[in-house]
C-alpha cells in the first residue's frame, strides 16, 4: 500500500463518507456547505460582523469624540439627561454621548478580545504541539504545567495576573489570554493524539519523512477543527471576562474611557435615575456573547462529519 492509498478513503462504507464530505467533495467544503445551511450559525455571524463592523467604523459611526465631558454641565445629583434630538440614547454620568461611549465601547471589546484569544491560541498551541507532537517526556511535563494551570479558576487566574500586572489595556489582555493558555493547550494536544494512529501518518513514517515535518505539516492541518471552534467560542467567554474585570477595577483607571463593563460599574450609582446606563452596555455584551457563541456552536457542528449523516 502506497502514501496515497493510505491517504484515500477507498470503502463505500460510512467512514470513507463522512472523510469526503457530502456528494465527494472535501471536508471544509462539505462543513461551509453544513455551516450555510445553519439557522443559529447565520444568526451568530451576522452578530458578529455587525459587531466588528462597528468596531472597526466606530470613529466613522460616532457622532462626537469618546471620553468627553461637554455636557456634564446637564447632568445633575438627581438626574441623567435622557434620548433627545441631539443624544439619540441620552448622556452618561459624566456628560459624555451615550451612543459614542457604546460604539467606542465595541472597539475595546473587540480589540482586547482578538488579542488575547490570539495569544492564548498560540501559547496554547506550541505547549499542545510539543506534548501531541513529541510525546514522551515532554508531554508528561507539559501536560503538568497545564493541569495546574486548569486546577484555578479562569477568572480567578485572570483577576490574579491582571492585579500583579497593574491597571491598563494590557494587563487585561495577557490576564484573559494566561486563562486559555491551558484549555488551546490541551484540546490540540488530544486533537494530535487522535491523528497518531491514523493511516495516512503510518504511510507517512514508512516513507521516512521526519516526525517534525509529519505533525507541522500534516497532522496539525487535520488537528485544527476543534481549536478554530474553541476559539470562537472563546471569544465570547473574552468579552465577558473584559467586562468582568473593568467591573471588577483592574481596567484602565480612567473612569470615562469607553468601555463596556465600566459603563456598568458607573451605571450602578444612577440605576434609579437612569436604567439605561445600565441596560445598554448590558445588552452589547449579552448579544455580542450569543453571537459568538452561536457562531461557535455551529461551526462545531459544521465540523462534525456526523452531522452530515
């Protein structure tokens, strides 16, 4: 048996199916054509380019400049200026425009969001690549760093980090992504696991290729399903936990800087006054969250050869 026959499904059974995708074509586009099909999947990514639209576009969107108090004037002990012709949602407690706030506030989420799931990915993955990859040794010691690491709470590591790092964007980013370091780490690393055994990596190695070419360059490819879905997921857990942690006073110390999770904390002093100062940021994170997680959701399921069955 040749690379290739080990590489082709070559049964009719359900097994050579489900590796082809849907009428004979490949498995990422049988899963595009699953994901299409998707009601919650369509739902979840129109969410969520409405919310990178908004982010990238806010400085476009807003009608004033973010973090300011020209109208602090307006507001008083008693009362928030509600929507008016001039504010379509009304002013904050510092007299900044609700709605440039909340645009701006898109911006943060997003930013801090992408960045520290995007460090938490890589980190994460060169630890699963090392224990999948090499096994041995290796993987005994990683996969301890790692159960440690799962062992605290992802909040709890992230309020850990973020409160030694001090008060800024930054902090918070390298807190969420310290956080998903050990979930990415150990989904890729029982993604490799899986693939060790699978015939077309047993052709590879009685063609002599190098075990580092044989896992960066096949099996890592056919390992990545599982942690693309985990990192749309993650995302959303990311916008929460920013909001957590500006909520929690380990976010930029400047209170009228935009940000959702800080507009809450504001928020809480006007609840009887001015509910929505709450309500507004409250959704944006809620829909924002359900976006990617639907998103995610349908993207597992996309990926899942079963589900084409």
């Amino acid at each position: 048996m040749t690379a290739l026959d080990a590489l082709t499904p070559t049964g009719p059974g359900p097994d050579a199916a489900a590796a082809t995708g849907e009428d004979g074509v490949g498995p990422w586009r049988s899963a595009w054509r699953r994901l299409r099909r998707n009601p919650a999947g369509i739902v979840g990514a129109v969410i969520v380019v409405l919310f990178v639209l908004v982010a990238v576009a806010a400085p476009l969107l807003a009608p004033y400049r973010p973090a300011t108090s020209e109208w602090f004037g307006e507001v008083t002990p008693t009362s928030v200026p509600g929507p008016s012709a001039e504010h379509v949602l009304g002013l904050d407690s510092f007299g900044s425009d609700l709605l440039t706030q909340l645009l701006y506030g898109a911006r943060s989420s997003l930013v801090i969001g992408v960045v520290s799931t995007a460090v938490g990915l890589a980190a994460g993955a060169f630890l699963g690549i090392l224990a999948g990859g090499i096994g041995g040794k290796v993987d005994t010691v990683v996969m301890r760093i790692v159960d440690v690491l799962l062992s605290i709470p992802s909040l709890l590591l992230a309020v850990s980090v973020a409160a030694v790092l001090g008060r800024n964007s930054w902090s918070i980013m390298l807190a969420i992504s310290a956080a998903q370091v050990p979930i990415f780490a150990r989904l890729l690393r029982a993604s490799l696991l899986a693939q060790r055994g699978q015939d077309y990596v047993v052709a590879l190695r009685s063609l002599g290729l190098r075990r580092r070419r044989i896992v960066v360059g096949h099996m890592l490819p056919n390992s990545l399903g599982p942690v693309l879905v985990q990192a749309t997921l993650t995302l959303a857990t990311a916008v929460i936990e920013v909001a957590a942690l500006s909520f929690l006073g380990l976010g930029d110390p400047n209170p009228a800087v935009a940000e959702w999770g800080r507009m809450l904390v504001t928020a809480q002093a006007r609840l009887d006054q001015a509910p929505q100062l709450a309500l507004y940021p409250g959704l944006a994170i809620a829909v924002t969250a359900l976006g990617f997680t639907l998103l995610g959701e349908a993207l597992r399921e996309a990926l899942d050869p079963r589900s084409s069955r």
